[in-house]
C-alpha cells in the first residue's frame, strides 16, 4: 500500500502531461478514481492499486479477481 496525497499523485501519474489536470478536477474525479480513500477529511490514492487496476484495464481484463476467475473457469469449460 503506497498512499499517496492528491498533489503527488497528480506529480507522479501525470509526469509527462503539458497539462496535468487540477487538483479541483481530480479531487472532484475521486469516486472514480481506483485506489482513492478518504483519510479524514482528505482524499488519498493508493498507488499500487491505482497501477493494478489501470493495467488491467489496459490489457483488457476484468478489475476485480472474482471476476477474472470465474471468465477462466469459464473459458477452461468452453475449450
């Protein structure tokens, strides 16, 4: 668990961007955002579940691992 603040997170997922977006956006994205608690009053993202989740995304797999089973389990009865 690497909990990081909304600023940092913003610094280390967003590195390359001309333009990163604000902390108000995401802030306001949190919800939605993988990863992100609330620590108090402050939002905080998990950094290795924001990355598992995204890469999973991006490789076109289910986010969840009960989900992913049961596709293979599904898959193994279909071949």
């Amino acid at each position: 668990m690497r909990p990081v603040s909304l600023q940092t997170f913003i610094d280390i997922v967003y590195v390359d961007d001309k333009e990163p977006p604000s902390l108000a956006t995401i802030r306001r994205r949190c919800p939605e955002i993988p990863g992100a608690f609330k620590d108090g009053r402050r939002w905080r993202i998990d950094l290795d579940v924001y990355y598992e989740t995204m890469n999973r995304r991006v490789r076109g797999l289910p986010e969840c691992r009960q989900e992913l089973g049961f596709l293979q389990n599904l898959a193994e009865q279909l071949t």
